[in-house]
C-alpha cells in the first residue's frame, strides 16, 4: 500500500493529481481529497481538508 497522496501513488492521476481546488481557487495545488459537500462530491487541497475538517471555510463551501 502506497501513500495515497504522495509519490507512486498519485502519478497514474490526470496531471499527477494536480488541478484547481474549487474551494479556495487555488491552481496548480494537488486536489487530493474527496469531501462531500452539499451532497456532491468534490476533491479539494490538503490546506482546504484540514480546515473543512476544523469547522472553518464554511463560507468558500456554500459557493461551490
Ligand atoms: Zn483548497
């Protein structure tokens, strides 16, 4: 098992794993992670996950 968002592991995704994070706008960030917002699913940046995870970015959520 490799890491699942780092080296080997996330070379077979588009771009290795890198794109735009819808939530914070970020481009060129690697969007690594799936979060389920409103009932869609999404993937976001690590910075965007933790803070999603800490309550915060509420505001970025309701736009996407
Ligand atoms: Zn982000």
């Amino acid at each position: 098992m490799s890491k699942a968002h780092r080296g080997t592991g996330i070379r077979d995704q588009v771009k290795n794993g890198r794109g735009t994070c819808p939530v914070c706008k970020r481009t060129g960030i690697k969007v690594l992670y799936e979060n389920e917002i409103n009932g869609k699913k999404i993937t976001i940046c690590k910075e965007c996950n933790k803070a999603i995870a800490h309550g915060k970015k509420q505001e970025a959520l309701a736009a996407v």
